[in-house]
C-alpha cells in the first residue's frame, strides 16, 4: 500500500519594486486617516458638535476645510508621485513628506479622551510612516558602468524567449544584432 506524500512546492517570491511599495503604503496611510475619521463620527457628542459648528474645537469654515482638504491631499498625491517620479526625487519627496507627516499623526492624539481608539490609530500610522521612510531611505541603487553617465539604463531589459533560451535585448539597442554576435 502506498501512502501518499504531500508535495510542497516553493511559492515564487518576486521582487516588489520600491515605487509599489511607496504607493501601497501611501494608500494604506491614507485609508486608516480616513477610516480613523469615520469611525470617529459614532462617538457620542461629535454629530451634534458638527451640528453645532464645531470640529475639534474649530469652528466650521470655509478655510477649516480648505486646510483640511490641503492635508489630506498631500498623502493622497503622494500615490501617484510615489508611482511617476523620478528615483532621485521620489525617494527625496518620500523621505521629507513623511517625515512632516510624522507629526500630524501625532497631533491626532492630543487631547483626546478615547486613548485606546486614538492611540491604536496613531500607532498604525505611524508604523505605516517609518515603512514609507525605510523603503525610501534604502532605495536600492546601481552602480555606474564604466564609460557611462548613471548607474541605470534608459530602457530596462526586456526579456525575449528564443531559440537559445532567454536573452535581454534593450528597445533603444538600435539594428538587430549579426549572427556573429547572437550567443551560441
């Protein structure tokens, strides 16, 4: 009688590159901002001060909103410039944006009565934080090819299955290559 043995196989642990996990990050920041919010809506006494013109102890304005709307767009942005960016200025942006982002979480906390409910909601933005500033402070880096002006490519490689087996041929390589010079 056989007995069968469970096969495991290795899952393929892909490399996530570093703007991904800038704008993960960035949309995780921005949910729990907006979810702290929320949910703060069904403390007891928050409706009927907005009711009464109020928001944590500023009058409701045009220009309270306008700040509001101000503070909330910069992380919100700061997906998309997390994305597009250069890597010299994204990992710069990313670096002085958190880092002044650090201090508003904290705000959020001051004063309030529900520490546990707050303090947790800081805690997970901030932590959301110091991954946005560690994943942009150890952006990974090339070194300069000898010869040449940057340490990377204008086009990266793109991987082209042949005959041979793989090879990396760059878009902007110019005329196809002679036989001579295909690898055997």
């Amino acid at each position: 009688m056989r007995t069968r043995r469970p096969t495991t196989t290795a899952l393929d642990e892909q490399r996530i590159p570093v703007r991904a996990k800038l704008a993960a990050a960035w949309t995780s920041l921005v949910l729990l901002y907006a979810y702290v919010d929320i949910l703060a809506f069904f403390k007891p006494g928050v409706l009927k001060d907005i009711e009464a013109g109020v928001v944590f102890e500023f009058d409701i304005s045009q220009t309270l909103f306008t700040v509001f709307l101000t503070l909330m767009a910069i992380p919100t942005l700061m997906v998309v410039l997390s994305m597009t960016l250069p890597a010299r200025a994204n990992r710069t942006t990313n670096l002085i944006v958190a880092s002044i982002q650090v201090p508003f979480a904290a705000f959020n906390a001051v004063g309030e009565s529900w520490r546990y409910f707050y303090g947790l909601g800081v805690a997970l933005e901030l932590i959301v934080l110091a991954l946005i500033l560690r994943y942009a402070w150890t952006w990974p880096t090339r070194e300069p090819k000898p010869g040449s002006r940057s340490g990377s490519p204008a086009h990266p490689p793109i991987p082209l299955a042949g005959a041979g087996g793989a090879a990396g041929i760059r878009p902007d390589s110019g005329p196809a290559l002679a036989s001579k010079d295909m690898p055997e």
